[in-house]
C-alpha cells in the first residue's frame, strides 16, 4: 500500500511538472512590453523534515523578508575661515627736511672782544680759507671776552653749530644774538663769531 501511494506521489508530480513545462511560452509576442521590476532580496531557507508515517521526507520552505539598511552620511562643518584681511592703514607721518645755506652764501661778523690789535684780521682770512667770503669786521663794546661765542640770526642755528665745529669751537658756546648792541659799529649779519682771550694766539 506504501509503494502504491508513493508510485502515485511520483507519477502525479511528473504529470505537474510537464504541464508547467509546456504552458511557459517560448516567445513573447511583438506586442507585448516586457517590464523589469527589481524585487527585494529575499533569503529562502529549506528545512527537511521526516513524514511521520510514510518515512519519506518532507520539504519545508520558509521565506525570510529582507532586511532593510539605513546608512547615515556623517556631517561636515566647513571650518570657519579665521583668515580675516587687515584693513588698518599706516600713515607715515611726514618729514620736514632743512636745506643748509652754504658757507659762501652767509654774512659772517667777525667781531674781536679783546683788545688784542689785528685778532679780527687773522679769523676773518681763516673764515676765508673755510669759505665764508663774506665776513664783515667789528669791535666788541666789551673787550673783556674770555672765550669764543659764535651767535646767530633767526632760523640760523644750524649753520652757526656747523662754523663752530668747523673752528673746534664747543657747541655749547653756540647761542641766539642778543636783541641789544654789543658792538661798536652798527653792523648786520646771519652769524657773529665774537673773539675771547682764549682765540689770542
């Protein structure tokens, strides 16, 4: 009886499978669009297992559904742009240049404060040769000048510092006229080199 039904297990699941076999066409028409559909994955896991009475075994097929995967993109920050353009300006304060008047442009009294006869004579022909060519002579009210003081007129302090370095004479010795006359002879000029006991030779 077992055989039996088995034979006829057999046999009737021939007969399926041909009559699958010869239903599936073998072309498809010109008329028919054919469209392909992705379906998602599925995993098909086949469990054998013993009939209970007949000792054959009995296929079992179970489908497990797919499993869905949710991918996080990770977040950039763009980095902060910290390199910020400096907008401050310098201004470079401006600078103020004084032109020297040179040695033969300047009026240059030679003016003898002791009483040492022809003093005045002998630095006006050294101021000559150091090339102030206008010297101009005069007598010291006071004739009792000790050292050598070299004078100057309004905005010629420079060119006074220069004639006293020029006779190694002490910057220090350089000062402005004075407003009241110190000499006998009315006299004008840019620079006075006032003569003392210490130009006596």
């Amino acid at each position: 009886m077992k055989r039996i039904a088995i034979l006829l297990a057999v046999a009737l699941f021939s007969l399926l499978a041909a009559v699958a076999v010869a239903g599936l066409p073998s072309s498809v028409p010109d008329d028919v669009v054919v469209t392909e559909r992705q379906e998602p994955s599925t995993t098909t896991s086949v469990v054998s297992t013993p009939a209970p009475e007949t000792g054959t075994s009995a296929t079992t097929l179970t489908t497990v559904p797919p499993t869905s995967v949710t991918t996080i993109a990770p977040q950039t920050t763009a980095p902060a742009d910290t390199d910020v353009p400096s907008t401050a300006s310098s201004t470079a304060a401006p600078t103020t240049t004084s032109t020297l008047v040179e040695p033969a442009g300047l009026r240059v009294v030679v003016v003898n404060g002791t009483s040492q006869p022809g003093l005045g004579a002998d630095n006006a022909g050294l101021l000559n040769s150091l090339g102030y060519a206008l010297t101009i002579p005069a007598d010291a009210v006071d004739k009792n000048e000790l050292t050598t003081d070299v004078l100057f007129a309004n905005g010629f302090r420079q060119e006074a510092e220069v004639l006293a370095t020029a006779l190694q004479i002490d910057v220090a010795s350089v000062a402005p006229v004075p407003d009241q006359q110190f000499t006998v002879q009315l006299v004008d000029g840019d620079l006075w080199l006032v003569l003392g006991a210490d130009r006596v030779p």
